[in-house]
C-alpha cells in the first residue's frame, strides 16, 4: 500500500540496458513528477513519458533530488518497474448488490478473494467491469483527456431507480450520466448486464437494451448473463435460478433485437452468455453472430470460439500428421456446462487416433453449490474427491481457468502439487483454445505458431 503521505512512486526495478540504468535509477529511488507533472498513477506516466524531451524528477533514498532531461524516442519506454503496476492503491466497491458473488462465498478463504474492486483503471489494464459509482468526475475527465478505452460497464439496468435497488446504492442511478460524457466524447465502451430473475428481466431489460441502443456504436456491445448463485446465501437478497422456460425467453428477447440492431447498425451488439443456450438446450449461434468475440471474459461464445477452433485444428492436424499415431491413456476434467462439448471433442481425437483413450469427468461444484457449473470456479478439493479411484491414465489434464492467473493455486489454495500426490498422477494445465486442446491431448506441439508459421 502506498504511504499518502510520502509523495511520489518507489521504484522496484531498473531494467538492464535501459535509458533509466544510463541515468543512473536505482531501485528504490521515487519517482517525484514528469515536466513538473504530479504523477497520480500508471495512465499519467505512460502519458507524460511519451514525449521525446521529458525533464524527471527522482528522489534518492537520502532525499537528495536529482532533475533528469531525457532525449529519447517517442513511445520509447524509461525501463523503470514500480512497485505497483498500477502505482496506486485499488479502490474497492462501495456497492452490496444483491447479486454479488463474493458476498455468496464461504468463511475461511484466503484475504484477497474477498476484496471488491470497482476500480475504472483496472478495466483498461485488466478487462474488469465497474460500476460507475466509484468513479469521480476528475476520473471521467482523466479518462476523456488520455483517451483511455475501451472503459467496461456493469450496467444491470438502465432504469435509474431499479439500478439504486440492485446495487444498494442511492447514487447508482445518476452514476448512468457518465456514460452520456463517454459516448459525447467517444470513449469505446462495452457493457454486462447480470440479470436475476423477477428483477431486471423481462420487460425491465427490454427496456434496457433499448435505452443502451442510443450508444452504439460507441457502445460496442453489452452481454447479458445469469446471476451466479452459490449455496452461501443466507441472509442475502432472495434470488432464484433461471429455468429452461425462463432461457428460452431470454433468447428470444435477445435474437429479435439482434435482428433489428443487426439491420441498422451491422453488428449484433447484444450477446447472451453461453450458459443460457445450454439451460434453453438449444444450439450455440455461429461465430459471426459474435462480432469479433468482445465478451469472452463474460462467457459470451466461449464454447462455439473452442469449438470453431477445434475443428480448424482439426484440419490442421490432418493435413500434417503424415499417418502418424498416437496412443496412451490420459484423463481431463470439466465443469458441468462445458462437459458435453468437451466430451464430443475427446471423441473425435479417439475416432481420429484409436490408440487413444480418454475419460473426461464433469465436475459437481459442491464447494460453492451444484448451481455454479463453469469451469472457472472448480476447486481443489472437488475434484481431488470426485476424481480419486477413477481412471486417469497417464496424465490429468486440468483447464487453466481453474487456477489463480500466473500460479499454480487452486480457489481454495489446494496446489497443483498436492493435487498431483493425492491422485498420484502427472498434470498438465492446459490453455484455453480449441488448438491448446489438441497440442495437450497429443502431447506435442501441432497446432501452435511453431507450426502455423
């Protein structure tokens, strides 16, 4: 956490062979200003930094001060790395919506899974989505002025009242204004909408959908997905599961808009997440339904994107392998909505190379409850309990999405390693495509770059 009081930006890092380490930056030193420009955080370095002639400011840990003038590049980066990516403090969500997932978890779990970010920067730099309720007019204006974009958007609804109702916040409502600045000065936008049964659905998201319209095309798109709903409820604002009935009018609602908008603008822009074709039991749309696939992370054509690519790979495999076999034995775990796709395609690999075989297993989420079925919230524990004593081959393929981004740690800090002694089993975490998937169950390299060229 950054000391308030303590102006400027540690440095942790000066990177070999850089313009900083000519300068002679030391980790540790503080980065005071750029051209006598207050840095607030990482948007305002990367803008200050650009310019061919930039004077510095750095503070040396005995407060000596020393005024640097730099000559360089334009875009040419300093090579200093601070101690925060973002060089500030993450600013946490005011808001209790009555459909928040972290407000659905168990006691007991490590600290960081219960912090609520709903912080603006991070949807630039990660891909979050935030509310608006966080944000300040001078963040708008900083945002305006850099330019930053695309800026994603929780919208849930676009009727101001309800919005203060679902976020439990009297200033939700007025928060919607500042997608006026944005859309006035261009600022690309993509938009969610949680929908929770007897809420914001029916005619009360027609109505949104209509009103977020008005925005395209700066508005790019908006994903409309089912509220998650654990078994940790209780005392939480009462919600029900969507049914198969409930899908089905939601897809419905969803596709005539997409027809109209379709025909007015040349995109689809509004998108339902894969999970309501599978509650509905109805088939996935085709790829170029999706627009270029902008709401991944929300789970909007995760599965026709995995499939589109297997079967590309596919193709790939076939006009390389050169009657080439392979055999072995080998096991693969899925969440529940995922398993009929992930089985189908485990099939083809097995029709394709008889000598091989695989289980997949699907995976019933007892941890958060049987109502969460995706991938991406397995835990440890789970599948150690399902999978012990089932045949596993000789290697357990698990998805990447089940693990904390760049460690090898389970939701509920089981280890991949652990995982591996209580199986007795070799893991291999396997990425996200269609072609990750081919690459893995072969246990070579065949469709990645090495071999697209």
């Amino acid at each position: 956490m950054k000391n308030k009081a303590q102006k400027g930006h540690v440095i942790k890092e000066v990177l070999p062979g850089s313009i900083a380490m000519e300068l002679e930056i030391e980790p540790g030193d503080r980065l005071l200003s750029i051209d006598r420009n207050e840095i607030e955080d990482i948007f305002d370095y990367q803008y200050y930094v650009e310019n061919e002639y930039i004077e510095i400011l750095i503070e040396k840990p005995d407060k000596e001060q020393w005024l640097l003038e730099v000559d360089k590049e334009e875009d040419e980066d300093l090579g200093i790395v601070f101690e925060s990516g973002l060089m500030d403090d993450y600013r946490s969500c005011h808001n209790k919506c009555i459909f928040c997932f972290i407000d659905q978890m168990p006691k007991g779990m490590r600290e960081t899974l219960y912090f609520k970010d709903d912080d603006s920067r991070l949807s630039f730099l990660q891909g979050n989505y935030v509310t608006l309720t966080n944000m300040s007019d001078h963040d708008v204006d900083r945002i305006i002025r850099y330019h930053l974009a695309p800026i994603n958007i929780s919208f849930q609804t676009m009727n101001p009242q309800l919005r203060c109702k679902m976020l439990n916040n009297r200033f939700a409502g007025e928060a919607l204004k500042k997608v006026d600045r944005f859309y006035e000065a261009g600022i690309a936008m993509n938009g969610q909408i949680v929908l929770c049964k007897g809420v914001n659905d029916g005619s009360e998201l027609e109505y949104s959908i209509r009103r977020l319209m008005e925005y395209i095309p700066v508005l790019e798109s908006v994903s409309v997905v089912p509220v998650g709903l654990s078994k940790y409820r209780e005392g939480l604002y009462p919600l029900e599961p969507f049914t198969k009935a409930d899908a089905e009018k939601v897809l419905d609602l969803i596709h005539g808009f997409q027809k109209e908008i379709y025909a007015q603008h040349g995109i689809h822009f509004i998108h339902a997440s894969d999970e309501w074709y599978i509650t509905a039991d109805r088939q996935l749309p085709k790829g170029d339904t999706y627009d270029g696939y902008l709401q991944l992370e929300n789970g909007v054509g995760m599965l026709r994107l995995l499939m589109d690519e297997f079967e590309d790979g596919l193709r790939m495999l076939e006009a390389k392998r050169h009657g080439e076999t392979f055999k072995g034995e080998i096991s693969m775990v899925t969440g529940q909505i995922a398993h009929p796709y992930i089985l189908k395609m485990a099939a083809r690999m097995m029709e394709l190379f008889p000598g091989l075989t695989i289980h997949v297993y699907p995976i019933i989420n007892h941890f958060f409850g049987e109502q969460i079925t995706v991938t991406g919230l397995l835990t440890g524990q789970d599948m150690v309990s399902q999978l012990k004593g089932q045949k596993l081959g000789d290697w357990l393929l698990l998805p990447q999405n089940t693990l904390r981004s760049g460690e090898e740690v389970f939701l509920d800090d089981m280890t991949v390693t652990e995982m591996k002694n209580a199986l007795q089993v070799k893991i291999d975490i396997v990425k996200s495509s269609g072609y990750d998937f081919i690459d893995a169950v072969l246990g070579k390299t065949v469709c990645g770059k090495d071999m697209n060229g």
